[in-house]
C-alpha cells in the first residue's frame, strides 16, 4: 500500500518544464536580482582567477556574472532548463558560450576546483539529497571545495523550496567532505536573515 507520503512525492514535479514554466511566467521568488552578499565576500577573496567554478542550477546565474567580470576566466554554469542560460548570455554577451550547460546537474561529466551551491540544493527533491552530496564529490577536483548557502529552515514539504537544518546536511556531506565551515551565515541577504547557513566543505 503506497503512503500518503510516496503519493505526495510522486506528485511534486521539477521537471525542465517546470522550471521553464516559472522563467515564463516569472515566478521567481528566488532570485535576488544580483549576486547573493555572502558568494560576493567569498569572491573577492580568491585571487586565482584561473580556478575552474561550476555554478549548478545557477538560474540567471548573477554570481557567475560577476566572476566573469571580476576576471575569472574559467566560469561554468549548468541548468535544467536553457531559460536562464539565455538570461544570462543576453546580459553578458562576452560568456563563453560552451560554458553555458543545458543539462541536468546529475548527468554531468567534468570536474572542477569550487562548485557553489546557490538555492539549488533546495530546489532538489529532498529524496536526492544524499545523491547530490555523492555527486559534488565525483565532481570536484582533489582538494576541491564545495562553497555557498543552504537555507536553515523548516521552509515547504511539497514544492521548492525545501528546507532543511545543520544536523540533517552534516549526515549527508560528512560521508564525502571534510567539513571546514557549516555556520549560520552573518551576511545574508535582507530577506534572508537568520534563514542561511554559510558552508565550505573540502573534498
């Protein structure tokens, strides 16, 4: 007998054309419009513009933006839907086109120094969480960080975004990373506060 909570899973659809649908329609409650406070301190700290950056489920992706025009030059963005990727191109017509992924983020085949995690993992379906963590891994160069914001908060159950807490994540990323930060983040946008955890993880 299926549980009242595999039909409700079985039910929530985050499909590319779901996501499009929200790009369409512009439901995008998400997106802060410019690159998140926290992502753009830790930025302007690295000082090795050749480091290879993937951003997945980037969305209109305006932290990949300023990297770019911060010099980076090794800058990837992957999303299910191809919407935000031609956002992002229209706005910044000097990114590498082949930097643009349409893909979904658990087909990808290459590696990379930094991943950044920016209202992606709480897009997910909670019931990948486990396979997100794995996949970060196999994705990440030795040495490589996993660096961004998770949301801190009980948040939805049947549609992004879901939340989640510290306890929870560490179970997940504890198998795979050395946890180097997973504290409540000090600098998060207004909307956010005291909803964020600010997390570097190293492989």
């Amino acid at each position: 007998m299926i549980s009242i909570i595999d039909l409700f899973n079985s039910m929530i659809d985050l499909s590319e054309d779901f996501w499009s649908n929200k790009y369409a329609k512009h439901k995008t409650g998400w997106d802060l419009g410019a690159v998140s406070p926290p992502l753009k301190a830790y930025f302007d700290q690295l000082e090795d513009l050749n480091l290879k950056i993937l951003i997945p489920g980037a969305g209109n992706a305006y932290e990949a933006e300023y990297l770019v025009k911060k010099g980076f030059k090794n800058v990837f963005v992957v999303d299910i839907s191809e919407a935000p990727l031609k956002n992002l191109k229209e706005r910044v017509p000097e990114f590498p086109i082949n930097n643009l992924i349409h893909k979904d983020f658990f087909e990808l085949e290459m590696t990379f120094d930094v991943i950044i995690e920016q209202t992606f993992f709480c897009a997910i379906h909670p019931e990948k969480r486990a396979a997100y963590a794995e996949k970060m891994n196999e994705l990440l160069n030795a040495n490589g960080k996993l660096v961004g914001l998770l949301f801190d908060a009980e948040l939805n159950t049947d549609h992004p975004p879901f939340g989640g807490n510290k306890t929870e994540y560490i179970n997940y990323f504890k198998p795979y990373f050395n946890i180097d930060i997973m504290e409540p983040c000090y600098n998060s946008y207004h909307n956010r506060q005291g909803m964020e955890l600010f997390v570097k993880l190293k492989k």
